[in-house]
C-alpha cells in the first residue's frame, strides 16, 4: 500500500482537505465530532532528524500559552510520528480564506488586526526561543468566523535536517535566503517572513504607503538592514499611519482652501499686465542641502538614531554638552526635510495651481485635488522615514510648507475673469 492509499485508508469520514506546509490538513468525524488533522508529507516521515524534531515540538507544545497557538497531539503507530490532532475549533488556513473571500482584505482593521497578531506572536515565540520560519498563507492559520491568527508547527524545530530547501521545497518565497542557505534562523528571517505575507494579503489591492515601506525594509536580503524585533516593526507601521493620519488632517483644510480659491478665481478679474525687468541672478551660494541629498547617507544619521559607535564617541561628553549637539542634528534634519518636501510639494500643487484646472469644472478640480493630497501623503511620510523625525514635527513642518506654497501660487495664478470680458468685447 503506498502513501497515498495510506492516508485515504486513515481519512475516512473526512471533509474538505488543504495542503499545508508539512503535509495535509482536514477535519476527521470521529464518534460524531469533527478532529482538525495534520497527516505529515511522506517525504518528511521519512527523514529521522525531522521525526526527532516533531517529537520535540509536540513536547514544547504542551508548555505554549499564547493565545495565537494552537495545540495538538500526536497520532503514531508503529512506524512512528504520521500526524497531529488539534486542539477543537474551526479552522482553515489564510491561503484558503483569502481564496473563498478576498475582499475580507478591506474590511475594517482585518489587515492591522492580523499583522499585529502575527508581529506579537512572533515577539513571544521569541521570547521561548522559537522561530516559526515560514508564514506562508498556507502554514498560518485562521479561525473562521473572526478570521483570528493561529500558529501550528515552527520550523525552528527541524533546522538539524540536512537541507531547509527539502522542508520548504514550494515555499521558498517566504523563507529568509539566509535560511534556505543554511543558517540558523532568527527573529530578522521571521520579519522576512511576514513582510513577504503582508504582500500576500494586498495581491488583489493597493498596497497603503505605511505598509509599503515597511514591507520594503522588513523584505531586505540583508537580515542586518531590517527591522530587528517584530515591536520594532509594529512601531514602524504605527509611526506611518500616524503621519499619514495627522497629514489627512491638514490636507483636509487644504481641501478647503483649494475649493475657496477655485471660486476666488473664477470670479476675479485678471489684473493688467506689467513687464517687469528682471535683476541679474546672484552667483550661487554653495548648498549644504543639494537636491541629490540622501539622508540615510549622513554621517549623523548614527546620532539621530542613537547608535552604538556614537554613544561610545560622546560618551565622555556632558550632558549639556550632548543636548546641544542633538539639537543642532534635529535642526538639520528639520531643514533637510523642509527642503525636499518644499521642492516635492510645489511639484506636486503646481499640477492644480494652473490655468487649465482653475478654469475647469468644480468636479474635476476637486478630483484633482484628492489626488495632490494622496501624493503630499506619500511624500511626507517617505521623507519622514528618511530623516528619523517625528509625526508632530513633520506634520507642522509639511503644513507651513503648503500654507506658504499655496499662498505664493495664488499670487501668480492667472485670473480668467478679465479674459472673458475681454472675449465678450471683441464679439461686440
């Protein structure tokens, strides 16, 4: 009798089954109640070392208290390990969910709340010295109806075998390439790991900028360069929403004042036209901010975001001493955003502040305007990622800027009013 026959003999009774990372899972009837089964891949069964290590998690299983894990038992004969069953619950894997209902994606918090239980779940296998590895949507499970995280098995478990690529043979997009190299897996290979199941979650949608930028550093091919716990990485994505939240609470006054300007314009008159000789250019000052400026290449970068070389060198300085020369680098990083954001932002309002939009219907210049406020977002919280400072500060920052952009376009706006009378004048 070969595997295959085996596992139909064993699975008598059973409904719908879902391949999984180690193997097959499905719900059993046994005396009129439904088990949640995981029969092991045979090509696994047959590895000694990865025996060992199940049998050394169903063990360590009995001691995990998180929420977020599920618990099981062994199902064995006298070849050994060839299954689990779980602990009672409806279940199915997230691979599965977002197959029979994708659009769960954009109900309220499903996302935040699922990365957050993935981030603090991991932080506390951490905290036991465990790394689950692989969070493939289909080796995360969910309980159905709330869609609720549940972890099985953790690959920590099984890195004595002689290959990883021979257990994560499929799965090797969401694996760390340190790990399918053949290091020993760490928390920076699970935050490779879940970055790479956030994509997942947004295949079928716009990925928002707070989780594109995280992703994009927790995904690093060098473990050295992501973010180095998983609180780090909720912090992160905190941070992001925070900026662009306090951002939307400008933009939405700036909304305002686009519409009050629109109307301003269609009703004042284009003034008279005066030419102007224009003074000889000064001869340029050299630039200490240069538009080809990259923040994350300043040597105080170290400074600004407290790290150890530096602690080391200021060591001996006062405390003063230290204040001071912190303040100086928060000013400079204030004026290195306030530049870049300047030049982004007048980019950015002059694709509205023009003929062709404040001649146009309300409804396309409001339309306009949304767009402008998504990308001044964006920007924001790019640059705010770049210079390490604060919501508060790059909020302020942000909205004095287009308070002061958007008064100087008003200036040179040209008004349309006079042009139609002028029209309306040589038609008479």
């Amino acid at each position: 009798m070969n595997y295959e026959e085996i596992v139909e003999t064993r699975n008598g009774n059973l409904q719908h089954q879902e391949k999984v990372l180690y193997g097959v899972f499905y719900k059993k009837l046994v005396d009129k109640k439904y088990q949640n089964v995981i029969d092991i891949r045979q090509d696994l069964m047959d590895s000694i070392l990865f025996a060992e290590g199940l049998r050394r998690e169903c063990e360590a299983n009995k001691e995990l208290t998180d929420p977020r894990q599920l618990h099981f038992v062994a199902n064995e004969d006298s070849s050994g390990i060839y299954g689990l069953r779980l602990e009672q619950g409806n279940y199915q894997t997230f691979s599965q969910l977002l197959e029979e209902n994708p659009a769960v994606v954009a109900s309220k918090d499903f996302v935040d709340v699922t990365v957050r239980d993935l981030l603090e779940s991991a932080a506390w296998l951490h905290g036991q010295g465990i790394f689950h590895v692989c969070y493939a949507p289909s080796n995360v499970f969910a309980r159905k109806g709330d869609g609720a995280v549940r972890l099985a098995l953790h690959g920590s478990f099984y890195q004595a075998m002689n290959s990883s690529r021979l257990l994560y043979e499929g799965y090797e997009d969401f694996v760390a390439p340190e790990v399918l190299e053949g290091e020993q897996p760490d928390v920076r290979s699970d935050i490779y790991s879940i970055g790479k199941f956030i994509e997942v979650l947004f295949a079928q949608s716009s990925m928002p900028a707070e989780y594109r930028l995280v992703v994009k550093k927790a995904t690093h091919k060098n473990p050295e360069k992501r973010y180095q716990t998983p609180e780090a990485m909720l912090s992160a994505i905190r941070q992001k929403r925070g900026v662009k939240n306090s951002m939307l609470v400008g933009l939405v006054a700036l909304a305002v004042a686009l519409a009050g300007v629109w109307v301003y314009v269609q009703m004042v008159p284009e003034p008279e036209e005066i030419e102007f000789v224009q003074p000889a250019p000064d001869a340029k000052a050299d630039d200490p901010f240069s538009d080809d400026y990259d923040p994350s290449e300043d040597p105080y970068e170290e400074l600004l975001l407290g790290g150890d070389s530096v602690t080391e060198d200021v060591g001996e300085m006062s405390r003063a001493e230290k204040e001071r020369q912190m303040k100086e680098y928060e000013a400079k990083a204030e004026q290195i955003f306030r530049k870049q954001f300047t030049k982004e932002a007048d980019r950015i309002l002059s694709k509205i502040y023009n003929t062709e939009y404040m001649n146009s219907s309300e409804k396309k210049f409001m339309a306009a305007s949304q767009g402008t406020m998504e990308e001044l977002v964006k920007v924001q919280a790019e640059l705010a990622s770049k210079t390490h400072l604060s919501d508060e500060r790059t909020s302020r920052i942000a909205s004095e800027v287009i308070e002061m952009l958007s008064a100087e376009k008003k200036k040179k706006l040209q008004y349309n009013g006079i042009q139609k009378e002028k029209n309306e004048d040589k038609k008479k």
